[in-house]
C-alpha cells in the first residue's frame, strides 16, 4: 500500500432528503493511523456522512474510495465486510448474551454442529487481552459497566472490520477514568495503522486524542484541519458559524428590576445536571447557549419535571411548588416546548386542532371539554398569529412541514397562557422565514409579561433576544452573561474557555473521581 | 452479579423441590417410581409442545396456534389411519411435515409483513382448529396395532414406576432443545432476536431465517404433540387440546423464562411442565379440593415470576447506575 | 354523509355478508312479533351478538391505547358466576348486578394497574387472569354449572323492552353512552393521543397512568355486562364455557371495525359494526347448512385479509412505490444536472 495514499476517501458526497439537502458535496479524507474528529452541531450531516459511508443510507452523489478502490456498500453488514465498522454510543450489542457470543455470534467455533463454548471463550479472552481487558467473559454482556461494553464492541468491529473505525459519541456516557481507558484503546488501535473516525461533541477530548479536525455545518464542509493548528475558540466559532469580530446587536442592559417569577436553588438531578441555581424575573428571556450534549436540555427537563430533580428546590411567585413530573409543572404555569419534535412533541395522527388544544384540554381535565367553538377559536388564533400552513385545522399534523409542527406545538403552549414557557430549540429546522416569526414572538410574548427560557445553538438570535445568558458545558451552569456582555464572542468564548492550552498540551479537567 | 441470570431458574427448582416436599410430606407415596412415570406420561404432550412455545417466547414471539395444531394433528392421524391403510410412521412423518411447514409460513408472515406475533398465530389458531373441524367434528378412534404396541412398551423402573415411550419421548425432545438452544450457533441467533431484533439485525443474525426456523421448530413440536396426544388418547378430537397454548405459556414463565424474550432455559420449562403436573397430582391425591385450583394456583404464580422478572430488570438498572 | 363515508368499508362488507344470508336464506330479513317480542334471523343476529358487541367496546379503548386485554373472556365467566351466586343466595337482580359490575370493575382495575403503575407488556399483564379467571368463577360456582330461576335476572338475557330483546338494548345503550361519553367529553382525544404517542402526552400533561387504568377498568365492566348476559341467557352460570374465546372474537371485531392494533384513532360505532359482520358470518354459515366446521377458517381469512392490508411493511412499500412513480413525473432536469 502507498504510504501516502489515504486509507478512505470520500469525495463530493451528496445526500438530499426530501425538502433537505443533509450533504452538499462534502468531501472526506481519512489516512491510515489516524484519529479523526468529526465535528458539527445537529443538522450539521455529522450522522449523515456516516450512515453514507457505513451503507445504512445511500449517497446520491459522490464516490467513496478504500484503498484506492471505489466502494458503494448496501448496508452496515456491507461496509464491515469491507473493513469499515461502527461503534455506537448506545451499544449497539446485546446485553442477554455472553461477551463472548457477542464477539462471536455467526462464527461461532463447531464441531459436528455444536457450538464449542470453551474454545469461543478462550478465543475471545484472547482477543480482549489485546485491548487490556481481562473479564469472564462467560458472563453475560450486561453485567458489564458501559465502557467495558464499548471496548468490546470496538474489539469486535477491528475484528470483524479492520481498517477503519468510526466511533459515533462513545464517550457520551462514560467517566473521566473510563475515558481514558477508552483513549488508551483508540491508542493501540493508532498504532495498529487503523484510522478512526471519532465524533464527539466533548471539544476537550477532541482536541486530546484527535490529529485532525473536520467541521461540517448544515450540510457542507467548513475545514478540515490538523488538530494541532487551530484554537479552540476558531473550532467553536467555526461550528457554530460566527467570525470573530463580528458583532451582533445586543441589548443594553435595560436595568429594570423584575419581579421574580421562579427561582431554583441547587436545582438538579444525579445524572444529567449538576445543582445550579437560577432565578427567572417576570417577563425575562433567560438564554441557555452551549453545545450539543452540554446539559442545556437535561436542565430543561430537569425543571420541567420530564427527569424529576433529586437535589434542591424550586419557588414560583415566593410559593414553595412541587415540580416531579410534567403535569405537576403544567399545573404551576409551566409550558415546554422539547427539542426532538417527533418522539416528546407531535402527536402524529391527531389534527393540528386536537394539537394545539392536548394541553390546555389535559390541564381542564378530561371530563370539561373545551366546546368545539372555542377550539376553533384558538385554533383559528393561532394559526394565523403564527402563520401556520396549512390553515386546516383538521389535517394529521404528521402531514405538515416541521416548521409549521414547530409552531403547533407553540400553540399548544400558548393556548394554556403559561407564566414560565421553556423554549428547546425553537427555531431548529425551520426556514429563514419562520426564524424571523419566532423571534418576534419571543419578543412579544416577554413583552407581555410571560417568562421564558430559550435554549438555541443559534447564538445571534439568543443574543438578540436574551436578557440573560447562560453558559452550560460539561453538564455545569459555567457563566452567566447580562446585559452589554451578552455578546455572541463572549459565549463562544465562554464555551471554549479552558479548552486547549497550547495545542493539545491538555489537561484533563473534572477528573474528580 | 451472575445470580440474577440464573436467579428464575434457581426459584423455579426451588418451588418444585419445596412442592415435592410438602407433597411427600402429605402423601409419602407421592414420591414414588410410580407417581413420577406418570407424571412424566400425563404431561407428555404438554412438555413436548411447551420446548417449542420457549423457543418462540425467548426470541420475543408468541404462538397461539399449538393447542389447534395438536387436535388437527389428532384428527388428522386417526382419519388418514382410518382412511387408508399408510402405517402409522409415514402419517407421523406426514403430520410433522404439515404442521413445520404450518408454523414456517406464520413465521414467515410475521417476518415478512412486519406483524405482531399475537396476531398471526391468532390466525393460525383459527385457521388449524377449522381444518380439523373440516376433517372431523367427532372424536375418531384410533385402532391400530402400532399403536397398542407403542401403549405398551415402557421401560420399568424399580418400585414399579413406567417411563412409557411419550413421557421418554418428553425427555428426549427436552434433552434436544437444551443442545440446540445453547450449544448451536441457530440457538444463540434465537436469543439474540429475543434481545432486540434491529440489533441483531446490525450484528449480521440472520433475522428472516431464524424467525421462520423458530416458529417451524415450534409448529413440528406441536405436531410432536399432537402424536403424542394422540398416543396418550387413542383417539382424535377436534376440539381437544384447548387452551394448551396457555399452558405451555404458563410452563414457560415460570420456568424462568422471561415473557419479553431473551432469557430462558429450556431445561426450566421442563421443571415449569412438572410444577403444573405436580400441582394436578397433588389435588387428585387430596381428593377435597377441586380442579379449579390448578388455575388460580398456576395464576399466581405466573403473576410472581412476572413480577419477579421486573423487579430483577429494576434491580439490574438500579445497579448500573 | 361523511361518518357514511368513513365506515363505507365496514359497512360494505356487512352488506356483502348480509346479501349472501339472504341469498342463502330468503326469510333472512324476515321479522316477526310474536309473544310480544320480535322475532327472526336478524334479529337472532343482534341478539347472540350482544356478548362480543359488549366486549368490543371496552376492547377498543383499551386498543386504542396501544394494549390489548386477554382476560375479558374470562371475566366473563367471573362476572356471570357472582351473579349467578348472588341471586341463588337470595339477592335480588339488582344485587346480582351490581355485584357482578363490581367484580368486573375490580377485574379491570387489576389489569389496569399492572399495566399502568407496573408497567408490565398488556398481553403479559392480561394473561395472568385469562388463566386464573376461570378458575376463580369455578370457585364461585363449585365447579357445577350454577343454574339459577330468578326472573329479574333471566329477563336481563331473555326479556324484552317494547318489544325488543334486553341484549339487544344492553349492548346499543351501551354502545351510545360510551360513544357519547368518549367523544362529548375529551376523553376519546385523550385516549388516542396515548396510544399515538405516550411520551409526547405526558409531556403535554396527559394523564397517562390515570386513563391507562380507566380503560381497562371500562374494558372489565364491559365483560361484567357480557358475562351476565351469557349467564342469564342460559340461566345458569358456565365458568368453563362462558365467554370463552370471546376475547379473540372481540379483537377481531375491534380490528375489522378499523381500529389499528397498533394504537391510536379508534371507533366504537366500527367496531360495533365488526361485531355484527362476525356475528352475521356466524350465523350466516349455520343458516347456509353449510358445516359450522367452516366458521373458524373463515374467521382465520379474515384475519389474513385484515393483516395484509394493515401490515406496515406492505404500507411502507405502498408509499414508497406511490413515492416514486410521483417523483418520477418530477422535472428531468435536476437529474440532467449531475
């Protein structure tokens, strides 16, 4: 093999879903012994590029070169019998067999049709020692921690694949130590001339185990880069797709003193966000920035009581208030808009009428309907306030573009006049049009007097409409902007203070174990 | 760690031995040669079809057709007998051959057109009991010297007990589960759709030929039944049988087996079959009580090995965290 | 004209299966009065329907909400013993039915809670009373067949209002009030928005768990009512035989009614149709002299039918054969381009 002939090459991809150009001619080049951060926020086609070069979605356009040899793989099983395997976060093996069935299931070692237990077992022990891993391997897979399971499962893909690697957020749910056992493997495996494609959006482990650096952003290639020649305020901005230097209008610090509305204190929950505390004026708009994955959603649903907070207290209008599960935030004016539309959002085959009025008719109870006159009211309301289309109120809302599902789920919220409405995401996936419509209903609505929290990754529109900014990283409430500090440099900076101290000479933060 | 896996297992012995105890205790001649080799015989065909419904429910499946395949196979053997003068072997081979390819196409429809097991096998249910009504709505006697001659050989054990040839065929069908669902690569690839089927889809088992196989395994052990039943009855009957398929249900969860799929042994369900017969046994024995006991009784502890399982998957995820 | 529309299939195929009843049997739509009472094979058909038609109702929201109830067969027989037992030990019918309600109620609640609080499979949970029940309404009744001659009681099986047969009147007055009370009140919307999508209801502030048991609680009264029908039809209570495998009729009455065993949108008045068109077929084939024998293969085409046509995968490769023979018509030049 060339030395110098990359070990997989990805040129011109393209891939549009309906309505949605996921790739646009997006090129990718991976060398043997590599590690190869893929970077993006979501929508970015980080997964997209992926599922193209594993098979599970086929490209539109582009070719894919392994080895110099042109590859169009059908599906996942394809593209590990060429050489490329895939490691999931959620480990995609199964928890009700042995490690060793794992790692060999389909090739099990046979004699006159049965399978020799012992000889699988030894085999694999043998395997795993390769990676440091000394377990029974008898046992079955689940009584295993999530980054035991993780190893095995890169064992299996090098074993079954052997040339590239891609490893899809495996850090997400590990320890600062399981971290590091994790590198030390991707270690071996570099050494072992295997390139790897490592997407994460931890920046701080970006930066510590990766050599070069690709950054996708709806849809296209931005740069891709040797790790050790870019910053990482450059690599944030280049995510999130802000120069440096440029200014966005922010407001003046308007120095009116609200009236509190809500206030948490050491607020939290064991898993998914350390306690913070936080405090929500009337008619205020609280910005949450940070990256995907930082613990911006999990403190939204931690206040919202989607994963009930098992440290600290929350206060609405001075009134100590029980906040354990959705219904219970509803009942004290609480309204949440969730990020991921499809599964905590739509519900699909209901009319955009019944939509809109599910939560204000929860909230009334089953047995005091809303009259059909007055859905139609709010209905007809909302739709046109927030320019909702189409203008049937009848129609599946499955049918409707995600925008337009976008708004319907405001309405729903809006239709209960909620004191305190959380924001996840509210313009992610909708057309320029409709970013301008949202944000200007942040603004009337904070004008009217209602509270709200705004989680956005788009940072010129949370700075245009923030009072308050918060700064979330590595599931901590880190920095707090108001006023003229709210500025979309200041929250870049914010997320990427600390993050590389000359280049790649890292140090490990929160290695409190 | 390694004691929740076996957990279900170790409680469905330790039900049967602390109910053989309290038996023997009550009727010492309970624990006799005797009492044994009928237990094995009277629950023969039930046992033989419950190895194939833990093969369905450990890939995550159901199959509701096996009480109807065992009366269609009933009437079909003694009408074919009756009929024409083939020997019983071939109309066996036969039978066993109809109701493979029986369960396959279910399987195969519920792979295939994405449907729920439930459902299917409903049809199949139906569609079984129906042919045998077709074929004969009375009970058909069956007479044959083959048969007299399978009825009366039996290997006798010390102190009179008889290990007829059904309740050895029991054993023998429970002894080639236990190998091909541990020790074969077709076994393995059962447990493994029973762990989540998109996953095992992504680690290369090969779904559609295992799901048709499984439902195959248990349509023929269902036709095994069937003879079994026929042997045990000397007659065929369209509308026996009826509601063996929650029996075997029944023999499976408290066998240890978990409802949702993926763990199991076929070795419990043979203790889950005994535990039910032993129940039986015990009220014939006393004599006072009535039948209906086994019901409530085989209920109860069907709720606990339910809730067993849930609290071990609680526990499990406790521990994780 | 637009519910016309809606239940068209349904309502075609009872057509198709009453037309071929009377091709069969001339005297098919014939009806009579005679003691009073109607008479004739239709309305034999509503009649014997009323246990299924019964079951159906309760069946479909417990469907709609994603689960399916096994053990209403046997509440049946549970439901029909309590009554039974109640005015052979001198309660009046009153008594017998509201003590058979009750236990239907309590039944119902059983299932509700393992399925909601537990959160246990709903075929799981149901399964454990399919088997236990009817060794519970056999200890009620002592294993015999508890006859009883109450005449309150019988007439709940066999009298008649204005001429039409109490089953008959049970099971439509049933139907109107669950129908009335599910769509005049939010709780039909609620019902199948958990059945869409729990997850996104809850966080809407839907009170899944709640509605969850009520269903099921809906779904044993139901089988309360079915249960002492059959029982006083026959004047006895059956613990062995009542309702048995009625579960599996009502399913497929709820599914050929046009409720997806999948969950979400639903319809009583589907259903309740459904079960008419199974309670025709029935009879239908008893009239033709066609054997009886035929009735269950005939159910199991059904089923098939039923499952190709709302089978997902088939669905998927519509849509995608649909999708592309569209995108197909779309201009060439945007293939032209690359």
């Amino acid at each position: 093999m060339n030395k110098n002939q990359p070990l997989l090459k990805a040129t011109k991809i393209d891939k549009t879903f309906p309505g949605v150009v996921a790739l646009d001619r997006v090129d990718f080049t991976l060398k043997a012994g590599e590690v190869h951060a893929l970077l993006g926020e979501n929508g970015a086609g980080k997964s997209t590029l992926i599922k193209c070069l594993t098979g599970a979605y086929h490209r539109d356009g582009g070719d894919i070169l392994l080895n110099g040899e042109t590859i169009s793989p059908r599906d996942t099983l394809d593209a590990q019998g060429l050489g490329i395997g895939t490691v999931y976060q959620e480990v995609n093996l199964l928890g009700n067999l042995t490690v060793a069935e794992n790692m060999m299931i389909g090739r099990q070692p046979q004699r006159w049709g049965m399978i020799q237990t012992g000889q699988m077992n030894w085999q694999t022990k043998e395997i795993l020692s390769q990676y440091g891993l000394d377990i029974d391997v008898a046992q079955l897979l689940s009584t295993y921690s999530v980054a035991i399971q993780q190893i095995i499962a890169i064992a299996r893909a090098i074993d079954l694949s052997g040339k590239v690697l891609i490893l899809d957020e495996p850090t997400a749910s590990l320890d600062a130590k399981e971290v590091q056992m994790l590198f030390g493997v991707i270690r071996k495996l570099k050494q072992k001339n295997i390139g790897i494609i490592f997407i994460s959006h931890f920046l701080d482990q970006v930066f510590e185990i990766s050599d070069t650096i690709t950054v996708l952003r709806n849809g296209k290639l931005i740069e891709s880069v040797a790790t050790v020649n870019i910053s990482s305020i450059d690599l944030v901005t280049m995510m999130l797709g802000y120069e440096l230097g440029e200014e966005t209008k922010s407001k003046e610090h308007d120095g009116v003193e609200r009236e509190i509305l809500v206030e948490f204190s050491n607020f939290g929950h064991k898993q998914s966000i350390e306690p913070f505390d936080l405090v929500v004026g009337k008619g205020e708009v609280v910005g949450f920035a940070g990256l995907l994955g930082s613990g911006r959603t999990e403190t939204a649903e931690t206040l919202f009581g989607v994963t009930p907070h098992d440290s600290g207290t929350a206060t609405f209008k001075n009134k100590s208030v029980n906040l354990s599960s959705p219904r219970a935030a509803i009942a004290n004016g609480f309204g949440f808009c969730p990020e991921d539309r499809k599964t905590d959002g739509i519900i699909a085959d209901l009319t955009v009428r019944e939509n809109i009025i599910l939560a204000l008719q929860a909230q009334r109870g089953w047995a005091n309907p809303l009259p059909k006159s007055e859905q139609d009211e709010i209905c007809k309301k909302y739709i046109k306030a927030l320019d909702i289309r189409p203008t049937d109120a009848e129609k599946p809302i499955r049918l409707l573009s995600g925008g337009n599902q976008q708004k319907v789920i405001l309405a729903r919220w809006l239709a209960t006049n909620p004191a305190f409405l959380i924001l996840d995401e509210p313009t992610r996936g909708i057309d320029v049009g409709a970013h301008a419509e949202i944000i200007r209903l942040i603004e009337n609505l904070c004008e009217d007097g209602m509270s709200l929290l705004v989680i956005s990754s788009e940072l010129d529109e949370l700075v245009a409409y923030s009072h308050r900014i918060i700064v979330v990283r590595d599931h901590q409430h880190i920095a707090e902007l108001v006023g003229s500090e709210i500025t979309t440099n200041n929250i870049v900076e914010a997320i990427a203070a600390d993050l590389n101290v000359d280049n790649g000479q890292y140090e490990l933060k929160g290695v409190i174990s | 760690m390694m004691k929740s896996r076996y957990l279900p297992l170790i409680a469905t012995c330790l039900i049967f031995v602390l109910a053989y105890a309290l038996c023997y205790w009550q009727f010492p001649f309970m624990l006799s040669t005797r009492v044994v080799g009928n237990l094995l015989t009277d629950n023969a065909f039930l046992g033989i079809a419950a190895v194939g419904m833990t093969f369905v429910i450990l890939s995550g499946g159901i199959d509701l057709s096996i009480g109807s395949v065992i009366a269609f196979t009933g009437v079909f053997i003694a009408v074919v007998l009756k009929e024409t003068s083939l020997h019983p072997l071939v109309v066996f081979a036969l039978v066993l051959i109809i109701t493979a390819i029986f369960g396959g196409i279910m399987g195969a429809i519920i792979h295939y057109l994405e449907m729920p097991p439930f459902v299917v096998t409903l049809a199949g249910m139906f569609l079984a009991r129906g042919i045998a009504f077709v074929i004969s709505t009375d009970s058909v006697p069956v007479k044959h010297e083959f048969y007299t001659f399978l009825q009366d050989s039996f290997y006798r054990l010390p102190g009179g007990g008889r290990i007829t040839v059904i309740g050895a065929a029991m054993l023998v069908v429970f002894f080639v589960g236990i190998i091909i669902a541990h020790r074969t690569r077709f076994g393995t690839n059962v447990f493994a759709l029973g762990g989540g089927i998109p996953t095992s889809k992504l680690m290369g088992v090969p779904v559609a030929k295992t799901t048709i196989g499984i439902y195959a395994i248990s349509g023929f052990l269902a036709g095994l039944a069937g003879i079994t039943f026929s042997l045990y009855t000397s007659a065929g009957y369209s509308l026996a049988a009826v509601g063996v398929e929650l029996d075997a249900i029944a023999a499976v969860v408290i066998g240890g087996a978990l409802l949702t799929g993926g763990s199991g042994f076929i070795a419990g369900t043979l203790i889950g079959v005994l535990i039910m017969g032993l129940i039986q046994t015990y009220i014939i024995f006393d004599g006072t009580l009535s039948s209906w006991w086994t019901k409530i009784v085989i209920g109860i502890l069907l709720f606990a090995f339910i809730l067993m399982q849930k609290g071990l998957l609680l526990a499990a995820s406790a521990q994780k965290k | 004209m637009n519910s016309l529309k809606r239940y068209a299939p349904q309502l075609t195929t009872l057509a198709i299966v009453l037309l071929l009843n009377y091709l069969v049997f001339p005297d098919f739509f014939k009806i009579e009065i005679a003691n009073g009472k109607l008479y004739g094979t239709l309305i034999d058909v509503l009649n014997r329907g009323a246990p299924v038609a019964l079951l159906c109702v309760g069946m479909t929201l417990v469907i709609a909400t994603k689960g399916i109830d096994l053990s209403v067969g046997a509440v049946m027989a549970i439901c029909g013993a309590v009554a039974a037992s109640t005015v052979d030990s001198g309660g009046g019918v009153f008594m017998a039915l509201s003590l058979a309600l009750l236990a239907g109620l309590i039944c119902g609640i059983w299932n509700g809670v393992l399925v909601s609080v537990l959160n246990i499979q709903p075929i799981i949970a149901t399964l454990i009373l399919m088997v236990a029940g009817r060794g519970i309404a056999q200890l009620i009744t002592e294993g015999a067949i508890l006859t009883f001659n109450d005449e309150g009681l019988i007439f709940v099986g066999s009298g008649s209002i204005f001429s039409i047969p109490m089953p008959i009147l049970i099971w439509i007055a049933v139907g109107i009030i669950v129908t009335f009370i599910v769509r005049r009140t939010a709780l039909g919307m609620l019902i199948e928005s958990i059945g869409i999508n729990q997850r996104a209801s809850t966080f809407s502030g839907v009170n899944a768990r709640v509605l969850l048991i009520l269903v099921y609680a809906v779904s044993g009264l139901c089988a309360a009512l079915a249960g002492t029908i059959a029982a006083a039809d026959i004047r006895g209570a059956d613990a062995n035989n009542a309702g048995l495998w009625l579960e599996l009729d009502a399913i497929l009455a709820v599914v050929v009614g046009g409720t997806s065993l999948l969950g979400g949108r639903f319809t009583l008045i589907g259903s309740l149709i459904g079960a008419m068109i199974i309670q025709s077929i029935n009879t239908g084939i008893l009239l033709s002299g066609f054997p009886p024998e035929f009735n269950l293969i005939i159910k199991a085409a059904i089923i098939v039918i039923i499952l190709v046509i709302q089978s997902p995968a088939l669905q998927s490769k519509y849509i995608e054969y649909r999708d592309r023979r569209e995108t197909g018509k779309t201009p060439v030049g945007k293939d032209a381009a690359s």
